[in-house]
C-alpha cells in the first residue's frame, strides 16, 4: 500500500513538473492580438492588453495591463483600467491546441468611470454595440468576435467613478468594490452580487438577477434586485446633488424591478442626525420613511405613489411627483400629518430650521397639517396650514414675556404656557417665511391673533393682537391689545403697540361723543388719574 501511495505522489509530481514546464515552453503573447480583438469586437470598443503570462495551474493567462476605451461622444480617455486581467480557459485545447476558450474573466483593481449624460444615456450603454469601431481582426481569429457565455466574470477592489456630463456636478466615488456575475451570457438571466464602500460615507450591497443584456442600450437592461445601503452619508461629495444643503446618515433596505425603462422601488429608509435645511441643525432622533416609487431612468423623473414618514410615534404622509430639470430636483409634493404628536416632533424641528424659545421644550400637544411642497430642492415654497391642540410650552412664562402688556391687562405670569388651539397658514420659500391667519386660544391669557414673517436667520416681524381675558386695561378697552413680537425664535420680545392702543382709545372714545387730549388718555391707560 505505502509503495502505491509512493508511485502516486511522484506521478502528481511528475505531471506539476511538466504542467510548469509547459508555461515556459508556450508564448502567452502569441494570444494577445486574438484577445485584444476579440474583446474589441465583443465590447465594441478598442481593448488594449500589457504582457501575457501563461499560468496552466490556475487555467488561464494573466494580462499585466487592461485599458478599455470610453465611448468617444463621452470621453477620450479610458472608460477602464486595471492594473491585471486574468483570462481562465478550458486547459486541454489551451495546452494541446493552444486555443484560447474563456470561461471566465477577473478583473483587478480597475478605474471605471461611468458617466451620464443630460438626455439620460451612459457611456457604457453602447458596450457590445458597433457603433465603435473595434480593434482590427488579428490574422487567424474569428470575426464574430467574443462569445459572452462565461461561468464567471469578476471584478476585484475596484474603483467606480459615478459622474454627469453637466456643469457643477460632483461625482460620486466608490471604493472596494468587489462585483460577480454568475453563469454571465448576453442571452439569458444570470445572477450578480455587488459590494462596495464609500470613502468615510458607508457601504452599498446589491444582490439579484439580471438580463439579459439589451442589444441596443446596456443600461436599459432588465434588473431585479436587493439593494442594502449601510450608514450612507449624505455630506459625502456626489451624494446629494440634486438636493445640496441636507446631512445625516441613511440606512436603506429595500427592492428594485426594472424592465429597462422604469424601475419599480419599494424601501425602508431610517435617517440619523437629518438636516433638511440649509440652517438646520442634525436631529435628535431618527426618522424612518416606507415608499413605493416609479422611477424613470432615461428621465430622471418618477412617482411616489406611498411615502409613510414616522418620527417616533408621530405619523405623516408624503406623495407627489418629482423630476430633474437643469440640474435641479423639481418637487410636486403633498405632506399630510394627522394627530401628530408634538413632544415626539419637537427632536426634529433643528432639522427645519425651527426653533423653540430658549430653555423651552413642548411637553403636551397634537399637531396636524397639509403642506405642499413645490419647486426645486434648493429653492424649495411650502405652503399649507398647521393646527396645533391642547399643548404646553414648558419653560417658557408668555405672562412675563408679555409683561409690559400685562402690567396693564392683568395677564397671570408662570413656569409653562398652555395652548387650547392654535392655527396658521404658512408660506416658507429660501427668503422668509410668512404665517398668516394666526389664531391662537390660550386659556390662562385670552386670544391671539395676526401675523407676520420669520427670517431665514429666525428674526421675528409679527403684528399681533390680544384680546385678554380678565380685567384691567383690556376691560376699559373692551376691544384687543395691539402688539408686536421681535427678537428671535430662541428669544422672542413682546411689545405692546401704545400708538394703537391710544388710537383705538380715541375712537371709542369719539364714538361715545367724548373728547379727551392723548396725554390724558396715556396718563388714564398707565395708571395715572381719570
């Protein structure tokens, strides 16, 4: 028995000696202008290969240099490099025949720079087509060119390029990525696996099936897959280009079907430390966002037919329309919130834009608004209104703020501010944003009404009036205090309008057939004798 295991290990030997051997003996570059034009007609671009080297081993030959061409409406300079190619090859006619049969291709650590151009067409589109010329036919090679069946075509830490061919726009980079494409033929469906990472912006994986490939555009062919995208920063340049201004870290998990011309999205997004607004700042809680959308790919414009917002246990709606236009995201869109719960929203107004007195937190309440939002993502209008019920500003004392008035309006003064309702309309566009139609009833004080505008820096223009609740000047009056609010969101001022609370006394006064000098009436409003 050990003699027969001898006999075996020295034949094992033997035929590795001569398999090694068989690599010196056999020219690899006698292969090269075959494979260069094989390619070339195959991908219909011109294909350029360094030096061969026969590896009988691994069933193949290694090429220490890959370069193929961009399509010329797009680029001149190449559409793909790598540092090596790695041909794999049935090893009988390989050694015996010295014909080069592929089943399989690796390609290692190559550039690909893919781009799109305005009408929606990609520089890989025309790949396999002949509208390029490709390499000229070598003397002995068969003019049909390459046949895409192979068992496997790989692509190892490579780098993508994702870029537009228009103005301003920052290209998207991926790092590491690793690609496979299983049982691959231009016929027939085949299945693929694609990972990769973002410099210092997180990780995409994609895994399905597609074809088979689309004789006349390589881009509208049909895709079925699942896409996982971990901790994806949007600050990350190329990310967020049609929406430039929003941050955070996205985590999405969902499903695409395309049939080449319209791609059919369903996803769960969970958003950490979002900012929506150029003045914003990252919120405090995440926020989860469930959709189903028909995207165009030529067009770059699509339909979310469900968008189902949740911020803890507050609920919204989104759904509208959306389409690029010059480079801009153009937004038709509808929010609808309904019983919204305020203390659950509060983490998230940093992410708008929108601040809270200081020192102030909203501790009860419900909201519910319809919001549109149209125009494009930087330049955004929404308009619509909010109505706000039973809530409670805790921190904040609207009796001291509005102590000048309630000096004279007997206004009580405390730690919290309830708010039985309130309602408004609003229109937010880049330069202010005006809310209209204020009404606001708040138990302890009275009335509030009016409007006015708040800055994109939080400035407060309001023209408001109070109709108090209780004695004092209010009661003289028998009509509403005027007053304005100034200052800032984070510190909003109170200043009752003693120019209108004088007219208004005059015109009481004249209508009662009364005739008093306004010094007089000032010295009866502020405490001075009748």
């Amino acid at each position: 028995m050990s003699r027969t295991i001898v006999r075996i290990g020295i034949a094992i030997a033997v035929l590795l000696v001569l398999l090694i051997g068989l690599s010196f003996l056999i020219n690899a570059n006698r292969f090269k202008p075959a494979l260069e034009s094989r390619l070339g007609a195959a991908l219909g671009r011109e294909v350029m290969l360094g030096d061969l080297k026969l590896s009988i081993l691994s069933g193949g030959v290694a090429a220490s240099d890959l370069s193929i061409a961009d399509d010329p409406k797009f680029s001149k300079t190449p559409f793909l490099r790598a540092k090596s190619l790695h041909v794999q090859a049935e090893l009988m006619p390989l050694i015996f025949s010295h014909e080069l049969n592929l089943t399989g291709l690796t390609i290692d650590q190559p550039e690909i720079v893919l781009l799109q151009s305005p009408a929606g067409d990609w520089n890989f589109s025309s790949l396999g087509s002949n509208g390029s010329k490709p390499a000229a036919t070598a003397p002995g090679s068969s003019p049909a060119g390459l046949d895409l069946s192979l068992k496997s075509l790989k692509i190892t830490d490579g780098r993508f390029t994702l870029g537009r061919t228009i103005p301003h726009w920052t290209p998207l980079v991926l790092d590491k990525v690793e690609m496979t494409l299983t049982d691959f033929s231009n016929t027939s469906v085949f299945p693929f696996f694609f990972h990769s990472r973002i410099s210092d912006g997180g990780a995409i994986n994609l895994d399905g099936k597609a074809g088979p490939l689309n004789p006349a555009d390589v881009a509208m062919t049909p895709v079925k897959a699942k896409l996982n995208v971990d901790a994806l920063d949007l600050a990350v340049p190329g990310v967020s280009n049609l929406v430039p201004g929003i941050g955070g870290r996205i985590f999405f998990e969902g499903t695409g079907d395309s049939d080449g011309k319209v791609l059919k999205i369903d996803g769960n997004v969970r958003a950490e430390k979002l900012k929506l607004a150029k003045n914003g700042t990252p919120a405090a809680v995440p926020v989860s966002f469930v959709f189903s959308a028909e995207h165009n790919l030529k067009g770059y414009s699509g339909v979310l037919t469900r968008g189902d917002i949740r911020i803890g246990k507050a609920p919204a709606s989104l759904v509208g329309n959306y389409a690029e236009q010059g480079g801009s995201l153009v937004l038709n869109m509808n929010l609808t919130g309904s019983n919204m719960s305020l203390p659950e929203l509060q983490a998230t107004l940093p992410a708008l834009g929108i601040a809270l007195p200081a020192g102030s937190s909203l501790s009860a309440g419900i909201l519910n608004t319809k919001l549109s939002f149209a125009g494009p993502a930087d330049k955004l209008v929404t308009a619509g209104t909010i109505a706000v019920s039973n809530a409670k500003l805790s921190g904040f004392d609207l009796g001291s703020k509005m102590s000048a008035i309630a000096a004279f309006a007997g206004i009580p003064s405390g730690r919290e501010t309830d708010v039985q309702s309130a309602t408004a309309n609003i229109r937010s566009t880049p330069e202010s944003t005006a809310v209209q139609g204020i009404k606001v009833v708040a138990p302890a004080i009275g009335e509030l009404s009016g409007g006015g505008a708040i800055s994109p820096a939080n400035a407060l223009n309001f023209a408001m009036n109070a109709t108090i609740r209780g004695s004092g000047l209010a009661a003289q009056l028998g009509k509403s205090i005027p007053f304005t609010i100034e200052g800032t969101a984070s510190n909003p001022i109170f200043r009752p309008n003693v120019q209108a609370v004088v007219s208004q006394q005059l015109n009481r006064l004249q209508d009662k057939g009364q005739d008093k000098p306004e010094g007089q009436i000032l010295k009866q409003l502020f405490g001075g004798k009748k």
